[in-house]
C-alpha cells in the first residue's frame, strides 16, 4: 500500500520511531472500511435478487395470485427480521440493500396483481418513502450510495412529473421557465442539508459522506449545465431573471453558512466551495436574463473553466484523485473544443494528425504534470493550513 510505503520512507528517515508506526498502522487497520468485502456483498445481494426474480419469471403463470403474495409478504418478514436481529456493519448492509430491492419488486408484484397504473413517479416515491426507515439502519458506503442512486432516481421522476403537469397549466411561458429554474438550481440542497445533519455526521458518518459528496456533484453538474446554455440560440426567445435570482440568493445564503454547516473546511476549500455555488446560479443568470443569439466560444470556456475550478476545489479538499480526474476532464473538454472548431479538418489526413498530436500531448501532460501540478497548488494551501493549526 502507498500509505504503508510512506510510513517506511518516514520510519528509516527517523522522523517516527517504531512504536509510533505501529499506533498508526493500528488505528488505520481499526478505521479503514472492507471495501472489497462491501463490494463483494453487493454484487452477492444483487446476484441474489436477480435469482429469485428468475427462478419465480420461469414457473409465474402456474403460481395462484394467492400464494405469489402470501411468500412475498413471507420473505419480506423475513428479510426484516433478519435485518433488525443482525449487528450493525457488513452483514447489516447487504441484507438492507437486498430488502432495498426486495420493496421495489414486491411493489410491481402487487401492481402487476391488482392491475395498477399510478405512474413511475408515484411508484418510486412509495418505494422511497417505505423503505425510509430501514435505510437509516445502513452505515456503509456501499449500502448508503445504493440509496442515494435511489433518492436521485426517484427526485428526477418526480421533478420531471412535476414539469409536465405545469406544462399543462395557465401560466405564462416565463413562469413556468423560472419555476423550473428554481427547482433544478436547488435540487442539491436538501442532500447538503440532509447529510450535514448533526444526528448523520453522528451517528451514520459514512453515509453522511456519500450524500455530501452527492449534493456537490449536483452543484458541479448544474454549474457546467448552466454554461452549456450559451450554446442554445433559443435561450433569445424568453427572459427569465426571477427564477435564477431566487437560486442566487438560496445558493448565496448557503455560501454564506458554510463554515457553520462545515466546520473542517479550510479557507481555500470554502473559497472554491462558495464560487462554485453563487458562480453556477450566476452563470445562469447571465445566460437566461436576457442575452441573444448562442455564444459557443463562451460556453466552452465556460465549461473548461468550471472543470479546472473543481478539480482546484476538490484538490484544497484533499481528494487528489478527484483533482487529477479534473484534469483529465479539462484535457477532454480542450480536444472537444479542437473538434468543435476544427471538425472539418479531420477528414483530412493533415487534421488527423494534429488531432492525434494534440491528444498524445494532452495525455503525456495528465500522467506527467497532473501530479506536480497537484504539489503546486496544494503547497500554498497546506503551510497556510500548517500555519493556521487547522484540521
């Protein structure tokens, strides 16, 4: 392991004696999760699920609806039973995530059954609701990111339901625009809310992580979907301000209390946090409040710049990897640009062969500079931090 290699380099340096290597080698082995096992778990309960669906799919016109239930509601005595008779960890998790499937299908069953049409929307947001409860018992990640992509799914249905009963509504063009402004530009923030809840970062602090990482990847989204409207000529058509001002000022004041929401940011971290936020909505603003025609050089710079930020941001944060990956996003983004800009020389050989150099170049940049680059601007941050005493 990279971590264990460090601790050596520093050992034989005399920089930490043996004793000391071992309390830490200790601490981590006590604090680190099995990732693997947690992976291995879940593929083992998806396995599962899909089994019985199969074997129950091979014999389903011969079983009465009579007893399709009864062992449906069977099992899913079962399956909680278990979940609450079992200790909190591994085992825990991976009976929660084969219940958290359990609940969907037993949901078609009854739908399938009773002849039940009540839309997808409504369907997920009973299965979401119903299985509430027992998803707070969940303390891994896995078990937590299984969840969130079933929070998120259902959101989306349920935001997009939303869109076309107002679709079908009297109101104006323009009102209805900033009412979907609105609930697309603070869609991120109940998952903020949600998972820097004290009793979450208490009691449930994995899961808490997997929501927080999920509400900024929602505000990292929406910040490169709002520069990607500058590519939209019908944006002229309409000029929406009231919507994207409400997201500012929500963003804003939640930009404001960040360092009450977290209290372990650092200074540069809160920086690219609050840009991130009150940036996006006033990117959104910009393009929506009144601008004409579609600007795509401004969008790609736009895009390119939003994609460097977050890497920035994540790397005052600590995620390296995550600022590496910003990287290799923002090399993309620079070969999309040559294509968007010079896509009719690729069919000529000379074209290709510039494309194929800039590619080659933008590569040998990732995997070379990517990691000084790191150093670099992480440096400054880390003996302010130092300095500061900060965590």
């Amino acid at each position: 392991m990279k971590f264990a290699r460090k601790l050596d380099q520093w050992h034989r340096a005399g920089l930490i004696d043996g004793d000391t290597v071992q309390r830490i080698e200790a601490y981590e082995r006590d604090q680190s999760s099995p990732v693997v096992l947690y992976a291995v778990g879940g593929v083992g309960a998806v396995a599962i699920v899909l089994g019985i669906v199969a074997i129950v799919a091979s014999n389903w016109a011969a079983i009465p609806a009579g007893v399709k239930l009864a062992v449906d509601g069977l099992v899913a005595i079962a399956l909680a039973v278990a979940v609450l008779r079992t200790a909190s960890g591994w085992t825990r998790d991976v009976l929660l995530m084969v219940n958290y499937g359990f609940v969907l299908a037993s949901m078609s069953l009854v739908g399938q059954i009773y002849h039940l049409d009540s839309g997808t929307w409504r369907a997920l947001l009973a299965w979401s609701v119903a299985t509430l409860p027992m998803m707070f018992l969940a303390t891994g990640r896995f078990a937590a990111t299984l969840w969130t992509l079933g929070l998120v799914t259902t959101h989306v249905f349920g935001v997009v339901h939303f869109f076309e009963w107002l679709d079908e509504s009297t109101l104006e063009q323009t009102t209805l625009l900033d009412i979907a402004v609105i609930l697309i530009g603070l869609s991120p923030v109940p998952y903020l809310l949600f998972a820097r809840s004290g009793w979450m970062r208490r009691e449930r602090p994995a899961v808490s992580s997997v929501f927080w990482a999920t509400s900024w990847l929602g505000f990292a989204v929406l910040a490169l979907l709002s520069a990607s409207v500058f590519y939209f000529e019908e944006r002229a058509r309409y000029t929406i301000i009231a919507g994207p001002l409400a997201v500012t000022a929500v963003l804003g004041g939640l930009a404001a209390l960040l360092p009450r929401i977290d209290e372990t940011l650092s200074a540069r971290a809160l920086i690219g946090l609050r840009v991130l936020l009150v940036g996006g909505a006033l990117t959104t603003l910009a393009a929506l409040g009144g601008g004409r025609g579609d600007w795509p050089v401004l969008a790609a710079v736009l895009q390119i710049f939003w994609l460097g930020w977050m890497g920035w941001t994540a790397l005052q944060m600590g995620h390296e990897s995550l600022f590496r990956l910003g990287v290799a996003a923002v090399c993309i983004r620079l070969l999309g640009v040559y294509v968007e800009v010079f896509g009719s020389m690729l069919e000529t050989g000379f074209g290709l062969i510039i494309g194929g150099l800039l590619t080659m170049a933008l590569t040998w940049f990732w995997l070379r500079k990517s990691q000084g680059l790191a150093e670099a601007l992480a440096e400054p941050d880390s003996a302010s931090n130092d300095g500061e005493g900060s965590p």
